[in-house]
C-alpha cells in the first residue's frame, strides 16, 4: 500500500482558512475574527503567566539553570520562559511551573 503525500494546496500565511474551506465571505469573515481572537487571547494568558514566573526568577537571584531545577524542566526551556516564546509552551505546563514555585493559579470566568 503506497501513502498519498503529495502537497496539492498550500494555504498562505495571513489569508482566511474559512474561505478557503468553502465558507461563504460572511461567515468565513466571522469565523476568522473569533479564531484570532482566541489566539490573541491565549497569548496574552501565556505571557502574563511568563512573565510571573520571570519576575520570580529574578526576584530569587536565580541563575536560568537552577530555575530549571525548581521547574523541573531544561535549562533551555527556562530561557524560552524568560523570552517569552508563548508558542511553546502549553497553558497547562505554565501552570504546574506556577504551582511548583508555590504560586497557584485561579481562573476567574466572567
């Protein structure tokens, strides 16, 4: 059995997946803006919770490498804390950090 990969379509960066998966412009237009919006959103939770935890880092005087040891993560991945590259990291793994520096999260919906 041979598996189809051939790249027949490539969807350019910035343009509206939604129309170009058959919504109509309307929708399309609305689906979009939502989308964007929950993006946005997630990013400015995940550098809000990134920045916590630099400003704990910096507080204690840590060096990026014990910082990983209390996070219990790499060293690597305490830079990308420090330089806020939200895209890799989950909101979940921002949490536990929070928790294992003893600062818990709380969810406010509203």
């Amino acid at each position: 059995m041979t598996i189809d990969t051939k790249i027949r379509h490539v969807t350019r960066p910035g343009a509206n997946l939604f129309l170009e998966l058959g919504f109509s412009a309307k929708e399309a237009k609305q689906l979009h803006a939502a989308s964007q919006k929950q993006i946005n959103d997630t990013r400015l939770l995940k550098e809000q919770l990134m920045t916590e935890l630099s400003t704990w880092i910096e507080q204690h005087h840590l060096k990026q490498a014990e910082a990983a040891e209390i996070l219990m993560v790499s060293r690597p991945r305490v830079s990308d804390v420090v330089n806020k590259k939200t895209t890799k990291f989950t909101i979940d793994t921002l949490v536990e950090m929070m928790s294992r520096i003893g600062k818990p999260v709380t969810l406010a919906v509203g």
